[in-house]
C-alpha cells in the first residue's frame, strides 16, 4: 500500500500523513538529537491537540532518569499529585497506577497505563485509560539526553489529547501554570 499525504521533514527525517490524521513532529525552540524527535512524532486526528515542552536541568542524565523512569511514585516530579499506588503490575511496562490529584486541578483522579520504558535510550511513556478527569486518549511520552555541554539534561515531554469542551481550555493551562508556580516556590526555599 502506498502512503500518500503531504510530507513533512522531522530534523532532516521524512515522514507522511494522510486521511483524517496527520503526522506532527516535534516543535521546540531548541535542538534536539534525531532519535529523540522520532520519539515525539505523533499522529494526531483533527478532534486531537498536540504540545511538547523542555526543561533543562542542572544534574546527570543518570540522576534525573532514576527519578522520572519510577512508574509508582510521579509525584516526585509531578507536585500536582496528592497519591498515587500501582493497581496492577511492579513499574514495568503494562502496569497500571491510580493517582489522586490535589483538589484545585481539574479532575479528581486518574488511572494510567505504562506504555514505553526504555531504560537504554532514557524513554518513558503512558496513557490515561480512565478516572474523574477531562483527558481522554491522553498519551505522553518523555525522553532525556545530555545537555550540549554533557553536564546537565534536557527532559523533553509531549503529549496529544482530545479536545472537547473543558479539556484543554479549563484544564491543561491551568495544570501548567499550577505546574509553575510550585516550581519556583521549590526554586526559592
């Protein structure tokens, strides 16, 4: 079968889309290794939002991977998380984790499936499969890779979502500014 569809270069790459959905590739305002594009290239129906966004930190590949590839405890890096335990499985690829969000996001829970650890190549990834929230088909995938100057590292997480009415307009803005603000409330004490 032949694809057909306009074509569009991922860091020098080619790729095709076609019908109804369409190939997005990764769009960040910095420099990302060919593999790492791929990993966030994303096929997205006309009903479905997009984004990706970076944080360099200041701390080895290794280091940050010890935390972000841990399945069972996000809320290390992710401080909107009120409690999270795995339903099903021991963090490995198929496991299944219940969260509880605090109460001023949108939403009171989710229940997540883990779709993608990669322990070789820093890539982690899940879906939402089901809980109180507005994220439906939700699917994330996070990479890392060394800073330029091989010292610190770069997190690159994307995401695609439906969009219907209160997903994207109540709820993911919100998340990210919460998201922020703790941030740099943690950056300052």
């Amino acid at each position: 079968m032949a694809i057909t569809g306009p074509r569009v270069s991922v860091n020098g790459a080619r790729v095709h889309s076609r019908g109804v959905a369409r190939l997005v590739p990764l769009s960040l305002p910095i420099a990302v290794p060919d593999d790492v594009a791929l990993r966030h290239l994303r096929t997205v129906k006309s009903n479905q939002f997009t984004s990706a966004y970076y944080r360099e930190i200041d701390a080895p590949i290794t280091t940050m991977w010890s935390i972000l590839r841990r399945f069972d405890s996000p809320g290390e890096n992710k401080p909107f998380i009120q409690f999270c335990h795995l339903a099903s499985g021991n963090g490995e690829v198929g496991s299944i984790r219940h969260l509880v969000v605090h109460r001023n996001l949108p939403g009171k829970d989710s229940i997540e499936r883990l779709d993608i650890l990669d322990d070789n190549a820093y890539v982690t990834g899940f879906s939402i499969i089901g809980g109180d929230n507005n994220l439906k088909n939700y699917r994330s995938v996070t990479t890392l890779h060394t800073t330029a100057n091989g010292e610190g590292t770069v997190v690159v997480e994307s995401y695609v979502v439906d969009v219907h009415a209160g997903a994207i307009t109540g709820g993911l803005p919100g998340l990210r500014e919460y998201c922020d603000s703790l941030q740099h409330d943690h950056a300052d004490s």
